[in-house]
C-alpha cells in the first residue's frame, strides 16, 4: 500500500509540469539563462585574451595591479558582486539597471578575469626554446608570437575555457536573488503556485531544471575532454 501511495505521489508530483504551460515557462526561463551566459563568455573571451596577454608581458607595478583585480575578483563572491552591481550602483550613481545588465556585468567581469589568467598560464607554460627556435629562423617577435606562441597556447586553452564556461553556467542560478526571470525562479513560482494541491511539485520541477541544467554543460564537457586528451 505504501509502494502504491508512493507512485502515485511521484505521478502526480510530474503532473505539474503538464498543467497549463508550465512546461513552456520553464524552457522560456532556461533561454533566459543560455542568453545571459552566452553574453558573457563572448565578452569575457574577447576582454580575457587581452587581459592575459598584458598580465604575461606586464612588469612591475602594472603587474602588481593586475594580479590585485584577479585575486579580488576571485575572492568576492559572485552573489556579493551582484548585489553591489543590482543594488549598489543603482543607489551610487542613481541610475536604473536591469538585473540582465547587472548579471551579464558581472559574470563578465568574473569570466574575464578568470579567461585572463587561462591565458596567461597557457602563455607562460609555452617552452623558452619556442622563442628561441622562432629567433633563430629570423622570424621577428610579432611573428614568433602570432605563428608559433599563439596556435600552441589556443590548443593548452580550450579545454581549459570551456570548464569555465560550465561554471559560468551554473553560477547562473544566483541571479534569481537580483530579479531576473529565469529557470530557477519560475521554477520556484511554479512550485508556490501549487504548494496546497501538489505539495510534492518540488521533486518534478527541481529534477527538470537539473536535467536541463545537465543537458546543457555535458555537451561542453565532454567536448572538453575529448579535446584535452587529443592535445596530450
């Protein structure tokens, strides 16, 4: 009798994403976070690679500030980040922000920061004999870099970028706290609009924003591996 209540609580509990269009929603809210993030990986690629490639060949006290920014980004959380983007410059600057543009401000931030010392470590850990290799064929050090430094540090940085990217993803979920409509908060709608007649509504609608969330990083992944093992 128990074994039959309990399936039929299970039943019901993915009965919910049947009704009406909450199906719909909650794929609506899944673009919503796609979106953001692909915003910010492209951002955080194209400002990252340069980021790298000044700490690489920086000195002195503009090194100093480099490592400074990298280490306070990686210290600060991204939800504290995201308060201070949402609400503190709002306040600071009595402007009008949108959580979207709070959001993809700092993940790009993040992303970059973090692309940034991708690329430096890919950049530093290319052999010193590469250098001289390309020196001793003539080649100028705009060439060794663009023909030689550049192809090897794409090939150590892609399976590196792409785990960033899956991170980038799930770190997503926070921006529900600074408004934005997206997987995770109509999932939570969803689950409060039915709490009296489908109490048990969490276990379908959080199982499908997981597999959801699955569906899209283990592409990435996987790639990442496969990528990462055939640079070896």
């Amino acid at each position: 009798m128990d074994t039959v209540n309990f399936v039929e609580a299970f039943t019901s509990a993915f009965s919910v994403l049947a009704k009406g269009k909450n199906f719909i929603r909650i794929l609506g809210g899944l673009w919503v976070t796609v979106w953001i993030t692909a915003v910010s990986v492209l951002l955080s690629i194209l400002i990252g690679l340069a980021f790298g490639i000044v700490m690489s060949r920086s000195r002195g006290i503009f090194k100093f500030l480099c490592k400074a920014w990298l280490e306070f980004i990686r210290i600060m959380p991204q939800l504290v980040l995201l308060f201070v983007a949402y609400y503190g410059i709002t306040h600071a600057f009595d402007i009008s922000i949108s959580g979207e543009a709070a959001s993809i401000l700092v993940f790009t931030l993040w992303g970059s920061a973090e692309m940034g010392d991708l690329v430096r470590g890919s950049l530093e850990s290319i052999p010193l004999h590469q250098y001289e290799s390309g020196r001793a064929l003539g080649l100028t050090e705009r060439q060794i870099f663009f023909y030689i430094i550049i192809p090897q540090t794409i090939k150590r940085l892609v399976p590196l970028a792409m785990n960033l990217i899956t991170r980038m993803i799930k770190t997503t979920s926070l921006v529900v706290f600074v408004g934005v409509i997206e997987v995770v908060k109509i999932g939570q709608q969803i689950i409060e609009a039915n709490r009296l007649t489908l109490p048990s509504a969490s276990i379908a609608v959080y199982g499908l924003i997981f597999f959801l969330y699955f569906i899209v990083c283990w592409p990435i992944s996987l790639a990442a591996d496969r990528i990462e093992k055939r640079a070896k």
